[in-house]
C-alpha cells in the first residue's frame, strides 16, 4: 500500500522498548487508539508529517498569488478559488459563474460561492480573476448580499444575472462600470448602475429605489463618456430614473422609467429622464411620471417616447 502523505511505518526503540512508530493503524491510517485496552496505543504525529503538510498548503496558498499567514481560516480556500479559475494551459477562463449557497448551489456548480454576508467580495474577485482581454460572469439565480460597490473595472467584461431571479439587495453601495466595453446584463437590483467607461451596454436590468437608476458619468479628466448603450431595462421609484451627466452618442431604447408617482408629487430635483451632453438618442422609451429633460443642446435627437 502506498502511503502517500501518511508516515512509513517503522519499529524503533525508546527507553529500551520497540514501539512501532508512529504507530498506524491496520489501513495505514493514524487512530486513536482505544479507550478500554491500554495495550492499544494511539499514533504519534510526527513532526516531519505536520510540517510536510503546511509546506504544501503554504505552496498552494502563494501559487495563487497570497500571502500565507496563522490568522485568516479561509486562505487556502480562497487560494483554490483562485487556481480554479485557471485552466490546465495555464490561462485564466474566460466565463466564470458566481452562485450563492442560501439557494442550494454548491462549489461543484460555481467558481465563486457566496453566503448571503459581504457577497461583493466574491464577486469582486471573480472580475479580477477574468483574463486581461475579458470574459464573462454569469451570476446565478439567488439573493445576493451586497453592503460595498460591486467594481466592473476589466475591459469587456460582461457581467449577466438571470433576469428577475437575480437578485442583488445593496446596502449604501453600488454598481460601478469602470472599464471599457463592459456589458451589465439581467440584474434586479435595488441601488443603480454608473458607468464611466466608453462603448458600455446597460441592458435588461430593473433598479430600483435610488437616488439613481443608470447614472452615465465622465470617462476621467472631464472627458465625456461615448457609445454607451442603455436598452430595455426598468427604472422604478428612483429621484432620476436615468441620468446622463456627461456623454456622447449615448443611446437609450425601450426603457421603461417610473417615477416617484404623479407630476404634482415631483420637487425640481426629481426627474425620470435627465440628458446632458450632445449627440444623444433616446427613443421608444415608456416615460412615466414626469417627462425628460434635455439640458444639452439640440444634438441630441428624442424619438417616440411615450409619456403618462
């Protein structure tokens, strides 16, 4: 029988005696001996075992790019979270799906599992995991936990819930697209999504209840946001439904903004649709509550909006 990491048998002398050392059992196995016959003795552990032990997990800990330490109890898991998302030619994968056990899923199923505490860190990491060309993280369905900013700051990364059953609850945070080319898909959340890179598509999300809905900002350095996408998504109950800051060639499209409630129930801070910027479209938009505004100038084109 190979022993693998268990210690080889062997029978040494100690105080005169032959003892079998370290003392496994019959498959080779350390026990415990037994409690009603002192003849049969426990193992001993040696020391070169445990030592051979924490060198190994010690090596996978810093393969994954971390620094062991005698603290943290979960840095060996996070480190074959890490080497999970490699593939066996070495590459990072390009699609990593992000689940949560309060809905039954299991490590088995997903590269990243959240507990319903802090469910940002996973899903924080599994961006950072991403290859530096992009990919994807599908994030399955389930309620998720959210108390700090979700930061999509890879490149053409697309980050895609299932729909209604995707369920993001934030707490004081938000989502913040940061990289370029970025798609934020089928996302049921209660805070907003702002973006701040170029060529981004905001589609079929709901955001609910916030000070903003979609938020469009500046790229950096005061320099308008471009080609941003912001189609068929559902904008409840926010102070502004979507607000375009600063931006050009965006594109808004079969949306669907709800507001506060009536006209009458608005303050000159509320409003559904607000657009900044210049060589914006929005079109086919279902607007209720109270009409959109356009503070940038006659660039930008507003095409078959319904409004109630």
């Amino acid at each position: 029988m190979k022993s693998g990491l268990y210690p080889n048998e062997q029978v040494i002398e100690v105080f005169g005696e032959q003892v079998k050392w370290p003392g496994l059992g019959p498959d080779g196995k350390f026990t415990n001996g037994s409690f009603t016959d002192p003849l049969i003795k426990p193992s001993f552990i040696p020391a070169e075992t445990l030592n051979l032990l924490l060198d190994n997990m010690q090596r996978v800990i810093e393969e994954a790019g971390l620094e062991p330490n005698n603290i943290e109890q979960d840095q060996l898991l996070r480190a074959l979270r890490a080497r999970k998302t490699v593939n066996v030619s070495g590459k990072r994968a390009a699609t990593l799906v992000v689940g949560t056990a309060l809905s039954g899923h299991t490590f088995a199923e997903v590269d990243y599992l959240c507990d319903g505490v802090d469910d940002q860190e996973e899903i924080n990491a599994a961006v950072q995991a991403l290859p530096e060309g992009g990919g994807k993280i599908v994030i399955r369905e389930g309620a998720y936990r959210i108390t700090a900013n979700i930061v999509v700051d890879r490149g053409c990364a697309t980050i895609e819930g299932m729909g209604a059953s995707t369920v993001l609850a934030f707490t004081g945070a938000a989502v913040f697209v940061n990289g370029n080319n970025v798609t934020v898909a089928r996302l049921y959340i209660n805070s907003s999504i702002s973006v701040y890179g170029n060529g981004c598509t905001i589609s079929g999300n709901t955001c609910n209840g916030n000070l903003r809905g979609i938020y469009i900002g500046e790229s950096g350095n005061s320099i308008k946001t471009t080609f941003i996408k912001i189609v068929a998504n559902t904008c409840n109950e926010n102070a502004y439904g979507i607000y375009v800051d600063s931006s050009m060639n965006t594109v808004i499209d079969n949306t669907c903004i709800r507001g506060m409630g009536r006209e009458e129930d608005y303050t000159s801070a509320h409003e559904t649709l607000e657009v900044f910027g210049k060589k914006n479209f929005v079109a086919n938009n279902y607007i209720m509550g109270k009409n959109y505004k356009n503070y940038g100038d006659a660039t930008n084109m507003f095409v078959n909006n319904k409004y109630n």
